[in-house]
C-alpha cells in the first residue's frame, strides 16, 4: 500500500472555488448589511476571500448575490 505526505485536498480545491467578477457579499436574510462588494472567490471549504486576501467566515456570510450586467 502507498501513502502520500501531501495532503489530497490542494490537488482539487480548485476544482470547488468559484470565482465572481462582480458580486455582492450579504451577512444578513433582510441584505441591510453589506460585507463586500467587488470581486470574490468562494474556496471549496465555504470561506469566502477578498482581493486583499482576507477570508470571511462560513458563519459570517448569509448569502451572495452574483452581480450580472
């Protein structure tokens, strides 16, 4: 049996990040509150990351809404 030191996951967590151009990041049902607006990337595990590079929070983020032209 062969084992690999490299964990699977990088492998493809590509295949489950979604990329949106333009969207809007919601914290709340009612969408009075407004996390971020602009670019995004959703990684596989629910985080959602900022073009600066910071991640929100699966528990932070209530809903996005993809912004179509």
């Amino acid at each position: 049996m062969v084992f690999s030191t490299e964990p699977v996951w990088s492998e493809v967590s590509d295949d489950f990040t979604t990329e949106c151009e333009d969207a809007v990041v919601y914290a709340d049902f009612e969408q009075e509150t407004v996390l971020h607006e602009g670019p995004i990337r959703v990684l596989g595990n629910g985080w959602v990351e900022l073009p600066s590079g910071r991640l929100l929070s699966p528990n932070a983020v209530h809903h996005v809404d993809p912004q179509t032209e």
